[in-house]
C-alpha cells in the first residue's frame, strides 16, 4: 500500500480516528473495553485494530492493544491536519486576502487571535478595528509594514506620536512615491520626532503592526488595496513570526527621502 492508502483508510472513517484517539488516551484497550467506551460495534472495533496492527500503528500482548511510536506519530499528524482545516474554515477571510508568507505563516501560533473581516453592510469594518486599536494602545513602540499609505491611519499614528510613542513603518516604494505625489508638501525625513519611515523596493503582500513586542496586527488586503480583513493576536510564535516578518523587511529597506504630508 502507498502512503496515500494508509492516510485515506485513517481519514475515511471518524470512527477509526475515535480508536486511536482512545488508545492514546488510556494507555491501551481491549476489543470489549474499546467497544464499550465508543459505543462501537465489536466487530468494527475489531476490523479496525487488525488493521491498524496489520500497518505496525497498534501492538497486541494477550489481547490487549496499545499504540506503537509510530501509531502515536500517525495520530499526532492527524489531529495537526484536523485542526489545521478547521483553522482554514474558520479565517478563510482572512486567508483569502492575506498574500504570499513564504509558507512561514503560523498558523496554530494565532490560538485565541481576533479575526475582523469586511462585510457587503460594513466595508470598513477591518480599517475601524485597526484604527481603534491604534488610538486605544498604550504602546510606546510601534513597528509596522503596510502595502498601502492612507490618511486615516496617518490621523491615528499622529495621536500616538503626540502621547511620545515612537514609530517605524516601512512601506513599498509604489505607495511611497503615490503618497508623495498626492501631498501638498513634503518634510524632511527627520522633521517628525520619533517617527522612521522606510521604504522596500518591491509592493508588500500583506500588513504587520507590532504593539511593544506583546501585540500583533496582521491585515491582508484585496487586489485594488482595500484592507478586508486583519487578525489580531497575543499568543508568542505570532508574535516571533512578526517580528522576524518586520525585521526581514527592515534588512531590505532604505530610509524614506522625504515624509509626505498627509
């Protein structure tokens, strides 16, 4: 059989996942024992461990079944799939829209995060998030990388920059250069006290706002640069992931000529 059969016989069937899982969590069972507690059939039950014995995934001793390492490893990247689909369905706005991570995405580093998406009644329902969470941080140091330059968070990065927070942001040159030419007048890069702004050849997939290395921010966009979701999250491997997203753009960028008036 191929690896593929072997996966297909464990997926086909919440019934023989429910045995390994049992097996795993009591150490060992019985034909009887197992039938019992899952409220199975003996004779599914028994078809089951056969098989899973015949593929070196469970050990019989006197009619008593435990899991084998390799039964417990088949069992361990099961569940990561099982969770891994429903952690799809559950942010697939935010999946949609969220652009190229390079696979480093972590995706079961977001346990608990906050996914905000846009809806047809409320467009801006992701923007308002992110501005509220800008305005009401208590953050003294704010890091980020957006695809896109607009007003209305440039209204919010104000507030924090007149409370004494500092800020680096790194955009892509495009939207520098866009923002440049629709502002009435430039400043000088060093014109703003405690804000840094960078910019990185290439146009950015995807927006990372990072709150005093405790809080992250991770907006995906649509084709035309209109934010449509953003998750918003605490938990250590997204914070990680962040903050090694922003320090790879930060070894690519070049500090910003000019700070457009916006």
């Amino acid at each position: 059989m191929t690896s593929h059969e072997y996966a297909t016989f464990l997926a086909g069937s919440t019934n023989r996942a429910r045995v390994v899982t049992a097996l795993h969590e009591d150490g060992e069972g019985t034909v009887a024992s197992l039938s019992d507690r899952l409220s199975m059939s003996r004779s599914t039950v028994h078809r089951t461990l056969r098989t899973f014995t015949e593929y070196g995934w469970t050990q019989r001793v006197d009619g008593t079944y435990r899991l084998t390492e390799a039964g417990e490893l088949v069992l361990d990247a099961y569940e990561t799939l099982i969770r891994t689909i429903e952690w799809v369905e559950e942010y697939e706005e935010f999946l949609t829209h969220l652009g190229d991570t390079d696979g480093t995405f972590p995706i079961h580093g977001t346990t608990c995060a906050t996914m905000v998406s846009a809806t047809k009644d409320d467009p801006y329902r992701a923007t308002t998030y992110i501005i509220d969470a800008l305005t009401e941080t208590s953050a003294d140091r704010i890091r980020s990388v957006t695809p896109i330059v607009s007003p209305l968070f440039a209204d919010a990065a104000r507030r924090l920059l007149d409370r004494g927070a500092r800020i680096e942001l790194i955009v892509s040159e495009p939207s520098l250069k866009s923002a440049v030419q629709r502002s009435a007048e430039q400043q000088p890069p060093d014109s703003v006290a405690g804000f840094d702004l960078y910019s990185v050849p290439e146009d950015l997939p995807f927006g990372v706002t990072i709150l005093d290395d405790e809080r992250v921010l991770v907006s995906a966009f649509d084709e035309r640069g209109n934010l449509r979701a953003c998750l918003d999250g605490k938990n250590p491997d997204f914070v990680e992931w962040a903050t090694s997203t922003y320090e790879t753009r930060r070894g690519e960028s070049r500090r910003a000529n000019v700070i457009p008036d916006l």
